[in-house]
C-alpha cells in the first residue's frame, strides 16, 4: 500500500470517527434539551403547588370568621398534603438536576473528543495536502529539468 493511500485511508478514518463523535454531540445536546423541558416542568410545578397551598389562607379562618373544627381540619389536611406533594416534587427536580449535571458532563466529554479528533483530522489533511503539493512541485522540476537537458543537448 502507497503512502498516498495509507494517508488517504487515514483521513477517511478520522473524517468518519469525526462524524460519528458529532452524531454523538448532537444526540446529547437533543437528551439536555429534552431534560431542560422537565426540568421546567418540574420547577413550574413546584411552584404552582406552593403557591396553591400558600394561596388557600389559613387553616382555621375563613376570610374573617373562623371555621368550623371539621372544616379546618379538611383545609389543614389539604394544604399539608399540597405541600408534602411539592416536597416530592422538589425532591425529583433536584434528583432530576443532578441526572442533568452528568448528562452535562458526558456532553462536555464527547464535545472534547469530537474537538481532538477534529484537530488530528484537520492536521493530517493539512499534511497531506503539503505532500501533494510537495509531489507536484517535483513533478514540475522533473519537467522542467528534462526539458532544460533536451535543450542543451539538441
């Protein structure tokens, strides 16, 4: 096998591993913003059910009068139940936060890697390219010095 061909298999290589690593890149930025939509949604929860328990006043009064006992009870439960709701809430966005801040750093690594690859590829055309021309040149001073003898010597 040439060098040209061994030099041309190679970029081939790493053109298509760059193109694998981008996929890849592309697929994790797609995961991010899929988790950044729950995450949202989580956090627009846990704010509605805060809100809502907060908003329902208080337990025992309704308006200025107060309630009946059964009364306050069934509203002290409501809203204690509002609110544990939002504690399980709570605690799966921060659950789901820390899924995120791993699917962060593979996103950052793969990134990295498709960078690296990218830069050996790009030097190894850029090296090629300069054996090319390099050829050519040689190639064209062949030429020119057949040329230059066949005129001396007719």
């Amino acid at each position: 096998m040439t060098k040209k061909n061994t030099s041309t298999n190679t970029i081939r290589s790493l053109d298509t591993l760059v193109r694998l690593r981008s996929t890849e890149v592309e697929r994790l930025q797609a995961e991010m913003a899929k988790q950044e939509a729950v995450r949202a949604r989580y956090q627009s929860s846990v704010d509605k059910l805060t809100a809502l328990a907060e908003g329902s006043g208080a337990s025992a009064t309704a308006g200025s009068r107060p309630l009946s006992p059964l009364l306050a009870m069934n509203c002290g439960d409501y809203k204690q139940a509002v609110f544990a709701l939002a504690d399980v809430h709570r605690t799966d966005l921060h659950l789901h936060e820390a899924n995120m801040a791993v699917s962060q750093r593979n996103l950052a690594q793969a990134w990295t890697r498709r960078e690296l690859l990218g830069k050996v590829l790009e030097k190894h055309e850029t090296a090629f390219a300069h054996a090319q021309e390099r050829g050519q040149r040689k190639r064209e001073d062949d030429v020119a010095t057949q040329s230059w003898l066949a005129g001396r010597a007719g």
